[in-house]
C-alpha cells in the first residue's frame, strides 16, 4: 500500500531534467519547501547524452533570435527569456565553474566539450539550495483537491502546495521521457496537442538516396514541398520560382545523405513541418544543392565550360559543383551517360540538369520517429498555461515548464534555453505568489 508522506511540500517538481533540476534549486533559493521527483537512478540524463556528449546548452542569440527558432510560438517565451535569457544562462553555469565557447555556428557548448559539466553544475546548485532530490521514484498520478495537489508515486502519497510538471516529451523513451505527464495534464482539464517527433531524420524510399549514403553537404537550401510541387508545362526559371512560392518550410544549413534516408541539422530542422502533415507522404524535399548560385549564373557557367572544354565529360564538369558521387546519381537521374562529352549536352538537358541541381527532389515516406527525434513537438497547449508565469490557466499552483510544453526549436541549444528559462521564470512566480499571500 501506498504510504502516506507527512510533509506538505511548499513545491513538489516532477522531472530532473535541465528544467526540473533548475526549477527545483530556484524554488528552493527562495525559500521553498522543495521536493524533485525522477524515475530515472540518475537525473538529468538527457543532458548527459546532449550535443554528443558535449552539451550545447543555449545559443549566441539574444531573446528575438531565441523566440524565432520556435516558429510563431516562440512569442510565449517573451516573459520566461525577460527573466533568463542566454546570456543570463552562461553566466549561471560560469558561476558554477562551468565556462563556455561559441562555436561558428553560434552554439554554446561548456569549454570542456563535457555534457558531465553541465549535469554536474546543476546538481551543485540544488545541493546548496536544500531542494530534496528523490530518484527512482516514478510518479503514477496527480490529482488536485481542496488543500493543494496529491501527487502518487509507486510507493508514496505525497501533498504539496504547488507543483512543477517537468517530465519532457515522449523522444528518446529510453531515457524516462514517456509522455507521462500528458495524461495527468489531460485528466487535470489541459489540451494536449498531439505530442509528434521533432529534429528526427526523415525516410524515403529511393535507392538512390541509400546508395548516396556518407555523403555530407555543408550548405544546401532545403525545402519542405507539396508532393508533387512541380507544374510540369514551364520552363525552368518559371517551376524554380513556383517552387519558392509553394514552400511549406525551409532552412539552410548542412545535410547528410543516410542508408535511410536524410539527416542533418537543416533536415532536422524542418522535420516538424514534415511530421504537421497529416499524411507525411504527402511532402517532398527539395534540396537546392547551389544556394547561392542562380539558374541563369549556373546555365552561363554551363555553356561556358562546355564552349571551352567541349572534349571533357559532364560527369566531371558536375564534379567540380558537388562531390562525385552525388553527380553520378544526378546524371542517373536525368539520364545522361556519365561520359556524354561537354559539347553533346544539349541545352534543353543542360537546362533540366541545373533544375535538378536548384531543386533535387526526394520523396518523403516517414521520420525515424519518437526514438530518434531529439525532441517532441505538441504537447501541453500554450492557450492553456499563463506565458507571464507558467502557471496553468485551469488549476492554480499547477506550473508547466520545459519540452512538455507545445514549444520545439531548432537544434543549436534552443530547446535547454526555453527549458532553462521556463524553469526559472515558474519559480519566480511561485515566489511571488507565495510572497503576496
Ligand atoms: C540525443 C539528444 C540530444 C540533444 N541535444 C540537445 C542539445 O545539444 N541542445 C539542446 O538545446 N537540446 C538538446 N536536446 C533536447 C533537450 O535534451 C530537451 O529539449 C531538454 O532535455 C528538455 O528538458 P526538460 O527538462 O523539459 O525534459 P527532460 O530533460 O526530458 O527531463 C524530463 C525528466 O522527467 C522524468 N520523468 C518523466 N516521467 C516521469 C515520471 N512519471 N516520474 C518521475 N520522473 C519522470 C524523466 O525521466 C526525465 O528525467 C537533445 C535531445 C536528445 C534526445
């Protein structure tokens, strides 16, 4: 049988990851009777298998360059980035000894490329601040009554005053994050948008792409398509316009052709956009392999190789655009022989090859899925939680912080920069309503 905890918490957190970790120590800083529930033996794991082992724990933004990375949502941060902004969030882990580098990209990672550091710096900081951290302990129900929250665990009934749900989202299960706070928010009156993979690879089912598997493209403008984008009857010029036009999303940046499909920081990016479908075989991806080079520059480049160095076969011409292997399925594709000589290309097929490359189309069939997705998108909806204090519009004292929230970002170290400052701005609040009572 369950057995009862005598202690009313002032704050009972559920969750030690980036979000419950901060939450908990802040609440217990200022003074709050603080308990931290997590199921997992070890808290924080997720930050440990973070930025590959590395940690990038935010990004060289301010809050506009923060609150852009989350699509038209990002305006919910406004008040929690106000409180604890990325600057503010280096600062917090130099003051634990963890100092930081930006990398060209503008993520920030720990000087010591140790994940371990950040993990560590956050439970210093709950150790000084006397929060209680309870691990193993897997909460199975919360429920509200008249004197505050009963929160049930496998073996425990605990009461507190006010609560933090900080279980995450429903990627990477093996790490604890099952999505179970969504049923409990569910039951409590919440809307939950239907939780769906984040920055996960996407699939396809052309032989081609796993045939391209290893090669990496450092800059490629990609786009998420309606299948079949392409109105057939124009000339080129006109269907890369149309193809600007239709775009469901895009990103720039690096990709990587798999055995299964595509990965890499730009696909995973617009990966949300692709999972929004209700038919993900509804899209395409298009890869504009020459971002910054036009039809009419790479068509002028074209006739002019082909006019000076007419002997030399087309496969090397491509060679000198993109790796040499890619131009040999760009040549299969558009049925060229390999070998066909510069001055027998003719210009409708010099023409289709430059579409092809601007806008090099590969058919979805999936995402890797929950499993392989860094992070999930949906979940508890933004009407439903106050953005001035986190704190739910439907049962007061409830507090809702970190990925569990309908908020996903772009990989760079947005998605601990929302956690982070979501987490401290619900711990402020509860301060502050326990300071006004
Ligand atoms: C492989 C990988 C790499 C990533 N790299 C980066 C990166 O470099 N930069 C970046 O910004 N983001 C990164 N992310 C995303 C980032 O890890 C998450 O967005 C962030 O951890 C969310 O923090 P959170 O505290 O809301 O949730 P989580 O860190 O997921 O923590 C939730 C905690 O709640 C616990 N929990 C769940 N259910 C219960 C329950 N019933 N009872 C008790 N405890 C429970 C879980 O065990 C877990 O410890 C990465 C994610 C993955 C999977």
């Amino acid at each position: 049988m369950a057995r009862p905890n005598e202690i009313k918490w002032d704050v009972v957190v559920i969750g030690a990851g980036a979000a419950g970790l901060l939450a908990a120590a802040r609440c217990a800083e200022l003074g709050c009777r603080t308990l931290l529930l997590e199921k997992n033996r070890k808290p924080g794991v997720k930050i440990l298998m973070s930025g590959g082992t590395r940690c990038n724990l935010t990004h060289n933004t301010d809050a506009a360059g923060i609150m852009q990375a989350f699509g038209r949502k990002g305006r919910f941060l406004r008040t929690a980035l106000q409180m604890l902004g990325p600057q503010d969030v280096v600062e917090l882990f130099r003051q634990e000894g963890v100092t930081t580098k930006v990398e060209e990209t503008g993520k920030i990672f720990p000087e010591s490329d140790r994940a371990l550091d950040v993990q560590q710096a956050l439970l210093a900081r709950l150790r000084r601040s006397e929060a209680v951290l309870r691990l193993d302990t897997s909460v199975t129900g919360i429920e509200k009554s008249e004197l505050g929250f009963v929160i049930r665990t496998t073996d425990s009934v605990i009461h507190a005053d006010n609560l933090i749900v900080s279980t995450g989202g429903a990627s990477y299960p093996g790490c604890g994050t099952t999505g179970d706070g969504y049923a409990w928010l569910r039951t409590l009156g919440h809307k939950i948008v239907h939780p769906r993979p984040s920055l996960v690879p996407l699939t396809t089912r052309e032989p081609w792409v796993a045939e391209l598997s290893g090669v990496t493209l450092p800059d490629v403008m990609v786009r998420v398509m309606p299948r079949n984008f392409w109105p057939t009857d124009h000339d080129p010029p006109t269907r890369l316009a149309a193809l600007r036009k239709k775009s469901i999303d895009e990103r720039r940046g690096s990709v990587l052709f798999t055995h299964f499909g595509l990965s890499g920081p730009s696909i995973l990016d617009v990966s949300r956009s692709v999972t929004a479908q209700s038919d993900m075989t509804s899209v395409d991806i298009a890869l504009d392999l020459l971002p910054d080079r036009s039809f009419d520059e790479l068509d002028e480049w074209w006739r002019k190789v082909c006019t000076e160095h007419g002997s030399r076969s087309i496969a090397r011409m491509l060679g000198e655009l993109v790796p040499q292997r890619l131009a040999e399925a760009l040549l299969k594709l558009e049925h060229l022989p390999p070998d066909l000589r510069g001055a027998e290309l003719t210009k409708p097929a010099r023409r289709s090859l430059i579409c092809r490359l601007k806008a090099l189309c590969v058919p979805v069939s999936g995402t890797r899925g929950f499993a392989k997705a860094e992070v999930t998108a949906g979940g508890v909806s933004l009407d439903e939680v106050d953005p001035r204090t986190m704190q739910s519009k439907i049962v007061p004292g409830l507090y809702v912080i970190g990925e569990i929230l309908d908020l996903d970002g772009w990989i760079g170290g947005f998605n601990f920069q929302s956690a982070f400052s979501t987490a401290w701005l619900a711990a402020e609040s509860i301060h502050a309503s326990r300071s006004s009572e």
